[in-house]
C-alpha cells in the first residue's frame, strides 16, 4: 500500500491560495476598472472575475493532482514540459472564453500567459519535491524493515527491537505491537478514552493505545505525515 502524505483538501486548499495570488493584480484593479464602467456591466464584470478565479483553482488543482498521481518521472525537466503542455491548451480555452464573453482579447494577454505557466513551473516543482520526498521515505523504511530482521533474530524482547527503531516510521503501540505509520488506516477513541488502532493488515487482537500516550500517539501521527 501507497502511503499518501497529502489530503484533497489541502490540495484544494493550496489550489485556491495559489489562485488567489496570480488573479490578485486583477483584484486590486477591478475598482478602478469599474468606476468608469457603465452600471449595467458592472455584475457582469464581477462574475467574470469570479470565474476567472475558479477557473484558475481548478486549473492549479488538477494539474498539482496530476503531478502528485500520475506523473512518477524523476526528471523535472519532462515534468515541467507535460505541466506546460497542459497549460499550453488552458490558455487557448481560456483565451477563446475571454474572447466570447469581451470580445476582446484584453484578457488573453502575455501576462495572463505569464501566470499560467507560473501554475506550471509550481506544480511540476511541487511533483518534483514530492516524489522525492516518497523515494527518500521508502529507502528510509527499507533500512528500517531490514534492522527489524535483523533484531528479530538477536532482540528477546520488544524494548530492544523499539530502542533501535527510527521513531518516525515507528511507534510502540503498547506491550505487544510496534507499528508503522503506512499501516494505520484510522483511530477511533474509545469511551475509555484509549485508543483504537486499526491498520491494514490483519492482527490477531485489536490494538489499543492507553488513555496516557494517547496524546503522544497523535502527536506521532501528524509528525509522520
């Protein structure tokens, strides 16, 4: 199983942010560009703008996503051509959107082009990162699963195996499980208070943590993300 270190929301998040900062000049000239502007247009413009902005969000969302899940080359050279080719053919639909609407091509300009391919060189660089990151965290667990082999055939007990453990791949759950963070499926509190661990693979009794290091076990949790 693939660990995602990432949510659709703060892709999401992230998206509208980015968004938000190219269309931002647009947004502090729109008050001077209303003011001379009959009052009839003026809803007309304001929607615009609002489509405009989502239109970017979408934009940065799906080629972030693109970049994070189907796009595993190495090379951020190839990463940032397929980027530019995909804002290469937003930019034509955006300019023949524009276009339609003003009649114009005001909006279809060199710094519109600018800011696409902005979305395009932060998002193959934001792929690029990420990819590494994971190649970086799988040789990370692959020296950690070969020390645990390795212990399992000296170590008697759980406290020697743990000691010798990276913390950040994984955790001591209580007296008979050390677990890692990619088999952690979810944690359900308990009335107790404890905490419920359930994972991946198949356990022969359910694992909780006690009420004292549940705190601990979260902090764990969203250190490993």
């Amino acid at each position: 199983m693939v660990q995602c270190y990432y949510t659709t929301y703060q892709i999401l998040l992230l998206s509208s942010l980015v968004a938000l900062f190219l269309i931002f000049p647009d947004i502090v000239w729109t008050p001077y560009e209303m003011r001379d502007m009959p009052a009839d247009r003026r809803p007309f413009h304001i929607l615009f703008s609002v489509l405009r902005y989502v239109y970017f969000t979408l934009l940065v969302y799906q080629l972030i996503k693109v970049n994070l899940e189907k796009w595993s080359t190495t090379s951020f050279l190839k990463r940032l051509l397929h980027s530019a080719m995909v804002v290469v053919i937003a930019y034509i639909l955006y300019g023949i959107i524009c276009y339609s609407l003003y009649r114009r091509i005001r909006h279809f300009g060199s710094l519109v082009l600018f800011r696409f391919f902005i979305v395009a060189i932060l998002s193959a660089l934001i792929g690029h990162i990420y990819l590494l990151y994971t190649l970086q965290r799988g040789k990370e667990k692959e020296i950690e699963l070969l020390k645990v082999e390795r212990m399992l055939r000296y170590a008697k007990t759980l406290e020697q195996i743990t000691s010798s453990l990276n913390p950040k791949l994984f955790y001591r759950a209580n007296k008979q499980f050390i677990i890692t963070r990619e088999s952690v499926v979810d944690v359900v509190v308990g009335a107790d208070s404890r905490l419920q661990v359930n994972l991946n693979i198949a356990v022969p009794e359910i694992i909780f943590v006690s009420k004292n290091r549940a705190a601990d076990f979260k902090e764990w949790l969203i250190r490993c993300m």
